[in-house]
C-alpha cells in the first residue's frame, strides 16, 4: 500500500489505529525515527500522509495499537524504536504524545498495548510492562538469553505471547488491574528445538492456540492447548 | 536489508578459506627440500598463504569493498573466492573448489548463526584477522595492510546500533538461508544434526547485557520492587564471564570465528539428504536474475582491482585436492547434485 521513495525506508506497518473520530490511519515508522500517519480514503486509492510524528532518533522497530479497553488516558498508539525508547500516543483530531518511556541502553525490538499496558521486548531478552498513561515501569521480566523477536497479545485474556532467538517461546498472563494482581506471571513455556523463533502469533482472540515460524523452517507450527 | 554486510561477509569467509587451505597444504606438504616438482614444501605453503592475503587485502580491492552496497548473489561471490583461491601458483580442480567452497560457507553461517549478540559478529570477524595476521607474522609489509583493513572496520562498524547489527546478521541469515550442507568435523562435534541443520544450545553463558531467564519483578507506583517471582526452563544458562575486545588488539573470548581445523582431522562434505530443498533450488536457476548486469559491473571492478598470477614459465602450478586421493575427487565431480552446482561465471576483466 505504501510505496517508498527513495530516501525514506519503512520497517514497520501497524494494520489497525482504533477508529476513534474517523480520523486515523495506518501508521508506519521509518529508519530515520519518524512515524508517519496516512489518510485513507474511503474509496479510491488517494492515500496521503496526514501527519509525521518527530519524537525518536532511532529508527522505528515496532508500532503498537491499543487490542484492549485502555483506561481513560492511556492512550490508543505506541512506537518504540531501536535505541529502546517508546512513545505513547494518543489519537483524535491530531495524535499527541502522552509520555515518553526512556531507553535503557537496549534496544526495542517489539511492542503490545493492551489495557493501558506497554509490553516492550528487548534484544538483551528482556521484556518491561510499562504504565501507558504515566511510563511507569510496572515489571520488568528476565523472559528469554537472546533477542526478542515477537510478542503478541491475546485480547480477551491479556494473554501475552514472546518468541526468541533462543528457540523459546513463553506464554505469560496479563493483570487486568495492574493495582491488584500480580501484573505479570508466567504461564508455559516451549522450547522449539534449533529453532531461532522469528515469528510468534496467538491464532484465536483468547490465546488458546499459537504459531511459531523460525529461521531455515518452511514450516509453520501451531501449538494448542490440550 | 543491510548495505553493511558485504565487507563482514567477504573478510569471515576469506578467513575460512585460508584456514581450510593451511590445513590441506600442511597435511599435503613434505618438511625440507622437495624430491619432486609437484611436492609442496613448508615454504610453499608459506608463500600461497601469503599470495593469498596480499591479494585479498589488496588496497583497491578493500575501498570497493566497504563501498555501502547490496549483498550480491552466491554465484557472484563464488567467482570472487574462485579468483582468490588462483591468486598463487597453487591449483584446484572444480571439485576441490566446490568443497572449498561449501565448507567456507557452512562455517561462516553457523558462526553469524551463534553469535550471542548481533554486535558479536564483529568479534567473530576479529577472530578471523587475528588468525590471518598469525599466518603473515613474518612479512611485515602486508601486515601493514592487514592492520589497515582491521582500522577500517573499527572506524565502520564500531558506533553502529544494536539494530543496525541485527540487521547485518538479518542479511547474512538470508544470503545463507536453506544451505544445509553436512560437514563431517560439524556432526562428529555434535555441532550438526544429521538433516544438515546447526543445533542451538539451550545451556552455557548468556550474551553480554543479557540476565539470566528467570527473574520477574515488579514494581509499584513509587518505583519500588513490591514482588519477585521465577520461572523454570528447560535451558541451563549461567552469567557471562567478560565482554571480548573490540579493539585492534585484545581477547575477543567469544570462540566463533577461531581456527576450528587442524591437521589431523580431515573434513569431509555430505551432499546427500537435501532433497528437502531441490525445488526451490531449481527454480533458482531458471528465473532470470534482474540483477545480473548489475552483478558483473560489480565483479569487473572488484576483479579488476586484483592481481592474477599465472604461473610463469619454468614454474608449474601446483595442485591442491580438498580430498584424500584423486579418485575422490574426481568422484565428487561426477556426482554432485545440479542444484548445489555453483556456475562460475568467467571474467575477463585485465587493465
């Protein structure tokens, strides 16, 4: 849908920006650390960019829209980029940014939002819950040995889904209330033998089921709970 | 994907070739004076090595290198490592070549494949030119060119970003997606299972930066830690040791990418057993590739900037055979498979 030219170089197409106010669009980031916003029409194939967004200095690695019921003013968008520094938007007329999360020296390969939670994947392995509204760090996981490549959410379970280089994949549950529970435990893990995982996606909206794809597999495999 | 990668790819499978090729002479070469004209002797050796590295560092042939540029197809490769491997008076039959070739490439994918972080694949480059000056200690000049070449990829890749590295390996992952070649020294190290794909340990240190997988804490709104709970795998992983050197000199401790060959062990290829990927090898071949005039632009500059020998008169060239005897390996000629065969594209490109 999107045809680069030549300086600009885009890693990442978030699909879906919550319809709020009939005014948003796909979002894409670029190498140079500007999101850019697109218009599009609904019939024909104008497709313009209604705004560019200059809060990172990283390129973009990963864009996230809101899956679940954010709090009020948790906002709706957020983009992380490869020094490790997320931005929280929120959308309306224009997008406006709600907090920024500094960087802390790793960089950020994937980001969810759900419920007014920032789940954030490291490449040192790590994955982070941050408050969306605030940027408080609410846990901070020591989750896999090498890179993150893919995190996932199941929305109607808060269901959080990591897959990685060091050929695991972990399934983790979200709290609802991050006030009340534990905000973030462990639920199973799976090991893909010499596999180095580069894709992770639950299959159903409650996270019963997941597919991996890794690096050298012409395979996709689906793991489903028995 | 990555305009980087080039000079990495070049460096760490030069640096394969020339370890396979110091072992196969010192296993083929005679210690003192030689009785007959086609026996290698330990000075030989020294002087194909040395040939070899004063051509693969060659000045001009360097700049074009780190020129940023796309990755180009094996087969361009392949003719680089063909010229390279002629740069003496030492000769390989098309067999021998192959499995150069094979060998050179299974090594360097498992090494890019296990590198801990993706910044480590420059310590794994590292190794490589450690190793290579070792070979040419004795020859001071193209030491010089070494160190120079060692300066430039301090200057070029030392303030990339974590993402920008992944995104070489990304690169490299790609260029050797689908290879699954069996190496004999890989299976009997158990590095290899026997379906041609590298095992990933589960166990031993994490990277440098990295926790060990377990810990999870969380935090309330003040910032402090209100609850700690673990987890368990199946992985056995313990804390790093130290972080290896990324200057010109130094302990880079990270193993990838050290002379893993030695005299002793004599490495075979197994070809057998990838039926797996025949189809998408073969439609490789008929598809005609839209980059092809770009590719011999690119190999008629780069070639043209090396210097060829050709054996002079009163010297023959000698030959080296990657296997055991010669009926091997002309065995290993007639029965490689189609789809692995690599089709050299000949160039004449003299100034």
């Amino acid at each position: 849908m999107y045809e680069s030219d030549g300086s600009i170089m885009v890693y990442w197409h978030a699909l879906d920006v919550a319809d709020t106010d009939g005014c948003s669009g796909p979002a894409a980031g670029t190498s140079s650390g500007l999101v850019l916003v697109f218009d599009i029409p609904p019939k024909g194939t104008n497709v313009t960019v209604s705004e560019v967004l200059e809060q990172h200095r990283d390129a973009i690695t990963d864009i996230a829209a809101e899956l679940g019921q954010a709090p009020d003013g948790a906002g709706d968008l957020v983009s992380a980029d490869d020094a490790g520094t997320l931005c929280v938007w929120s959308t309306g007329e224009e997008f406006t940014l709600l907090s920024k999360i500094p960087a802390f020296g790793c960089s950020c390969s994937s980001v969810k939002l759900w419920n007014g939670i920032v789940a954030a994947g490291y490449g040192n392995g790590q994955i982070r819950l941050y408050e969306a509204a605030t940027g408080l760090l609410r846990a901070e996981v020591n989750a896999h040995a090498r890179w993150i490549y893919a995190l996932d959410v199941a929305p109607q379970t808060g269901k959080l889904l990591s897959g990685a280089e060091d050929s695991f994949v972990h399934v983790w549950k979200l709290s609802r209330n991050p006030d009340t529970g534990e905000v973030i435990e462990h639920c199973h893990a799976e090991c893909v033998t010499d596999t180095q995982v580069c894709g992770a996606r639950f299959c159903d909206p409650e996270g019963n089921s997941f597919a991996v794809t890794g690096y050298d597999l012409s395979e996709i495999f689906r793991y489903g709970r028995v | 994907m990555s305009a980087r990668a080039l000079p990495l790819l070049f460096l760490n499978l030069g640096g394969e070739m020339l370890y396979i090729l110091d072992q196969r002479l010192r296993a083929q070469s005679i210690p003192g004076e030689k009785a007959r004209k086609d026996e290698w002797t330990d000075v030989d050796r020294k002087r194909v090595m040395n040939d070899i590295i004063t051509t693969m560092f060659n000045k001009k042939f360097m700049e074009e290198l780190f020129k940023p540029q796309e990755l180009y197809s094996k087969k361009a490769l392949r003719t680089v490592y063909d010229r390279l491997a002629h740069a003496s008076i030492m000769r390989l039959n098309q067999a021998s070549m192959d499995k150069l070739y094979d060998l050179m490439t299974m090594a360097f994918k498992y090494q890019v494949l296990l590198c801990p972080r993706p910044k480590d694949i420059l310590l794994v480059t590292f190794n490589h030119l450690d190793a290579i000056k070792d070979f040419i200690r004795d020859a001071p000049g193209i030491l010089n060119q070494v160190d120079e070449t060692f300066r430039q990829l301090i200057e070029t890749y030392s303030c990339l970003s974590a993402g920008e590295f992944q995104l070489i390996r990304q690169t490299l992952l790609i260029f050797f997606q689908d290879m699954h070649i069996r190496v004999s020294i890989f299976l009997k190290d158990k590095v290899q299972n026997s379906n041609g794909r590298f095992v990933l340990p589960i166990s031993g240190p994490v990277p440098w930066g990295t926790e060990v997988p377990g810990l999870i804490r969380m935090f309330n709104h003040n910032g402090d830690e209100v609850k700690r709970t673990e987890f368990t795998t199946s992985g056995n992983y313990v804390a790093p040791q130290r972080e290896g050197s990324f200057d010109l000199y130094g302990d880079r401790v990270l193993k990838l990418g050290t002379n893993m060959y030695s005299v002793s062990r004599p490495v075979e290829t197994h070809m057998t057993g990838s039926s797996k990927n025949l189809a998408s090898h073969a439609k490789e071949n008929i598809v005609p590739n839209p980059l092809a005039k770009e590719e011999l632009n690119f190999l008629a500059r780069l070639l043209g900037g090396l210097e060829i020998k050709k054996p002079g008169g009163s010297e023959t060239g000698f030959r080296l055979n990657l296997f055991t005897t010669d009926e091997e390996e002309e065995h290993a000629a007639l029965t490689r498979p189609e789809e692995l065969s690599y089709k050299v594209i000949n160039i004449e490109a003299t100034q």
